[in-house]
C-alpha cells in the first residue's frame, strides 16, 4: 500500500467514527472506503473534500505537552551564575 492510500484509509475511518457528521457524509465516505479497494486512492478533490470535513473535527496538532502527557524531565540545579542576580545594574547605587 502506499502512504495516500495508508492516511486515505485512515482519515475515512476516523470520519465514519466520528457521530457529528450528517447523513450524506457518511454515506459518501463509506462508498469511497467501500470504493478503495478498486481505486488506488481517492481522487484529489475527494481527498481534498474529505479533509476539510476531517478538519472540522479532529485537531491538525496535540499539544500533549500542556495536555500532560508528557513526562517532566529530571529537575536540574540552578546554575550558580544564576543563583545571585545583581538588584541594579552595575554602575548604579
């Protein structure tokens, strides 16, 4: 399989699972998922169709960092330099 037809298979399940969409987008979906098997991808303007649909609903990104699922690195000393920072500039009383 190549990749278009990998992330086509995909997206197209993510969208049939997704319960917000109306009627006729899940039935043209299913038809282009039933239709993979024919087709090597989907054409272009279906992709192009299918992932402004895809986009309504699942989030280009994940923030998994502030989301926290990303564990903390060890916590680490505050280096010396930075421990005793001058309350004026030098030069000033």
């Amino acid at each position: 399989m190549t990749d278009d037809r990998e992330s086509d298979l995909v997206m197209l399940q993510e969208l049939l699972d997704e319960e917000q969409i109306t009627d006729r987008e899940r039935e043209a979906f299913r038809s282009m998922l039933d239709n993979l098997d024919k087709w090597h991808a989907l054409t272009d303007a279906q992709r192009r169709w299918a992932r402004m649909v895809h986009d309504r609903f699942r989030p280009a990104y994940q923030n998994l960092v502030s989301e926290g699922k990303v564990p903390r690195g060890r916590e680490v000393p505050e280096p010396k330099a930075l421990q005793h920072k001058p309350r004026k500039p030098p030069g000033r009383e």
